[in-house]
C-alpha cells in the first residue's frame, strides 16, 4: 500500500495532541501535499482543540483514528511510554507511521516496531526532523567536501537544567523514556550520525541528582514530579568512519557555556549549530584561514519547522528514496541511548547493530520540497525552545 489519498495527497491522522502537537499541526496543513483529516487523544478537549488548527479535520477516539479509511499516515505524538504502543497500532492497521522521539522506551521494543513495520511493508518516520534543516546538513555539506579534511573527533553538549520550568506537564521527562539522553539525545546523535555515520560501540557513564523536580508552569505549578532516570548521562561513541565523539547530556546544568556539537578534522574545525533547530550559524577553521569563518547555508530544507519530516515520509512512499527522518535512524539513535545506559549500569562497552549507512543528504530547497512540491520557502519560522 502506497497509502496516497485522492490526487497524491497523503493523509494524515494525529495521535497525541499535547504542547507540541501546534506546530505539527502548522506545518501540516500549510504544506501542499498533506492533508490532516483527524486527530485523537486520551483528553477529548485536547483533541477538539487541535481540531480547531487544522481546517475540514475531525476530533475522534484514538482507536478510531487507528482505522479511518482516510488515514494513510499517522502523527504519533503522544509521551514517550505511549509511542510503542501506539506506532504497533496504527502499523497493525495498515497505515504508516511518523513518530516523535524516542522511537520507544527501549531498543528492543523499537525492533519490534520496526519489524512490524517491515513484515507489513509499511515505512516508519522518526523525529527528529530537524537536523534535515539548513543547520546539520550545512555542517554535513562541508564535512562531504572534505572542506576539514578527514574527520578524527568531535564534542556533542546539551546541558540544561530540564523542561520543567516551562513545560506545563513535565512529569514524562523524569520517566523512562525521558530524560536528558532519551529526550534530547535523540538531536544530538541524530546529526553525529549525519555528520560521522553510524555508531558502531558506545561506552557511558550516568547518575542522577535530586529525587524530584517542581513543576514551574501551568496549573500543576509548585507541585513536583519524582525523578525516575538518570538526569545527567556522559559518553564516548566510536563511529564506523573511525570518528571518535564525546557526549554530554544533561538536566543538572543551572548554566553552561558549553558549544553544542564541534568536529574536529586532519585539514580544519567545524562548528555545528543546535540540533534542535532546523537552521543556526555552522562556523569553520582551518590552518589557512585561521579565524572561525561563517559558512551560508549551502543545504538543507530552508524555513522549516516540526512536521517537514512527515511530509518527507510522505514523498518517500511513492519515491525510491529513504526518509531523512527515517525509522532505521530512529532506531540506531534508540539503540545508542540505550547502550549508553547499559554501559553505564554495567561498566563495560556496548556493541551497537549495523545499519545500512549515512540517511540521505539534503540538497538547499524550499521546505514545500519536502513533500514533492517544489515551492516558494514560506520564509524561516521560530521553533521556540522546544525538547
Ligand atoms: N513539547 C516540546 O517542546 C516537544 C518538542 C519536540 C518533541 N517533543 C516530543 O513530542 C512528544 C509529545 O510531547 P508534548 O510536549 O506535546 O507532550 P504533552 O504531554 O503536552 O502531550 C502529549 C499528549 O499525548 C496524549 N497521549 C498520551 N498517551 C496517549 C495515547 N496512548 N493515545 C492518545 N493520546 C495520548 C496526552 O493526553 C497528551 O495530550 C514527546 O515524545 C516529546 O518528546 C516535544
């Protein structure tokens, strides 16, 4: 099943319709090729609420929405215990699946998603979509064209003190399944694994500070959520290219001034912008030019934001070509974070499965061409500081 709608559109089924769900929505409906026909939720109001976002949709029961005829793909954004579950269900009822991060809470359960997906030969998305934006794949441009020689070494930071100064339901950060690693990791291997390839081995280290954290906005505000995971996680990856990366994810840093990824090459440096946004200044050094020069986008979708990865999914059914936001990378990312945690608890090294290669590189084009459309971009929209 190519799960194409009427005149090539694909259409799409939310599931989960939280915080995030908005700028989906947004991107969605704005982008040609897509049409969101009906979102669901376990809180009906929420549903209706997100029904108001997207023109001609309707709100219904989640199992439902599994079903509808005209459903091809479903969106699945609920919490992080719920994206198994709710991924199986919707592959066991023919559709296609684009899923928010992490793929599952585990990486075994993520092979079991997957190969559901492959024994019903029905493609899985996987944010994050964010490194398909100008930002990672500029980065990535540059690394291609050898523009730092060979790449020997690179650093990966994302130090914060949590979502739940901001985040009105923060409780699933401090759940497996969140976390600094599961929550934010995802980013920051995703662009290492376009940047250096696939992680063959990992070795980690975690602990976790306080037992519970305070809830600082919205109605639960001042009440506090006990922390079940490890709240900050260290790293060392060896990538099949030989590259060597150091991470760093956490949750304990009040302040930080620590850059987010930087790689290290025979020939130069490079530094690479926030993962968690599609575009950013990627910066380069070399022995010859020796001062950090500013490189202009040269790839990437241009005035993207979250959704542009399932209107890649999209293209991808009725094209040749792997998603860059792809299931078989959501999963290898699954797989590192859970390696680190195992190593960490284990204090030995974690072999990580192969994978078939780099996900594909993005050309400079419009975000539109994302679902086959090559439009006008629609001109660059802030993510917010989103996790
Ligand atoms: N909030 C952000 O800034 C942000 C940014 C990027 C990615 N994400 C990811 O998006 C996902 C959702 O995050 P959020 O911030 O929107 O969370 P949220 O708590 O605001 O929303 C999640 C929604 O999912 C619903 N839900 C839970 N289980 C469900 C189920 N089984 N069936 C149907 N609905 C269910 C909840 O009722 C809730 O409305 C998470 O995986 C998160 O990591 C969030």
């Amino acid at each position: 099943m190519t799960g194409d709608g009427p005149a090539g559109t694909s259409r799409i089924g939310v599931v989960g319709c939280g915080k995030i769900s908005e700028v989906y929505l947004r991107t969605m409906v704005e982008t040609p090729g897509l049409e969101v026909t009906a979102v669901a939720d376990l809180d009906p109001a929420r549903a209706r609420e997100a029904a108001g976002l997207c023109p001609g949709c309707r709100a219904e029961p989640v199992e439902d929405l599994l079903v509808a005829a005209d459903v091809d793909i479903v969106v699945n954004l609920t919490v992080p215990a719920a994206h198994a579950e709710v991924s199986a269900a919707a592959l066991r009822a023919g559709k296609h699946v684009y899923t928010e991060k992490p793929l599952a809470l585990d990486a075994a359960t993520g092979r079991e998603v997957m190969a559901l997906a492959a024994s019903r030969s029905l493609r899985v998305g996987a944010a994050p979509d964010t490194v398909a934006g100008t930002g990672t794949q500029t980065a990535r441009a540059i690394i291609d064209r050898g523009g730092i020689g060979t790449p020997v070494a690179a650093t990966a930071f994302m130090a914060s003190h949590g979502p739940e100064s901001w985040h009105p339901r923060p409780h699933f950060y401090y759940q497996p399944g969140g976390g600094p690693l599961l929550d934010m990791g995802p980013y920051y291997l995703s662009a290492l694994v376009h940047l250096l390839g696939p992680i063959t081995r990992v070795t980690g280290v975690a602990r976790r500070g306080a037992s519970e954290r305070e809830v600082g906005s919205g109605p639960d505000t001042g009440t506090r959520v006990p922390v079940e995971i490890d709240t900050h996680v260290a790293g060392l990856l060896e990538h099949d290219s030989g590259a060597l990366t150091t991470l760093v994810t956490s949750f304990e840093a009040w302040a930080s001034r620590l850059p987010r990824i930087e790689v290290y090459g025979t020939e130069g440096s490079l530094s690479a912008p926030d993962p968690n946004r599609f575009d950013g200044t990627v910066e380069i050094f070399t022995p010859a030019s020796p001062e950090w020069t500013v490189v202009p986008a040269t790839a990437g979708f241009v005035g993207a934001a979250r959704g542009v990865g399932v209107a890649d999914l999209a293209r991808s059914l009725t094209a040749p070509a792997e998603p860059v936001a792809s299931g078989e990378l959501g999963q290898h990312v699954l797989e590192v974070m859970d390696g680190l945690l195992r190593s960490a608890h284990t204090g030995t090294g974690v072999d990580i499965p192969p994978i078939s290669g780099r996900p594909p590189a993005v050309a400079l084009l419009p975000a539109a061409a994302a679902a086959g459309h090559h439009g006008e971009p629609s001109g660059a929209r802030s993510t917010g500081d989103l996790g």
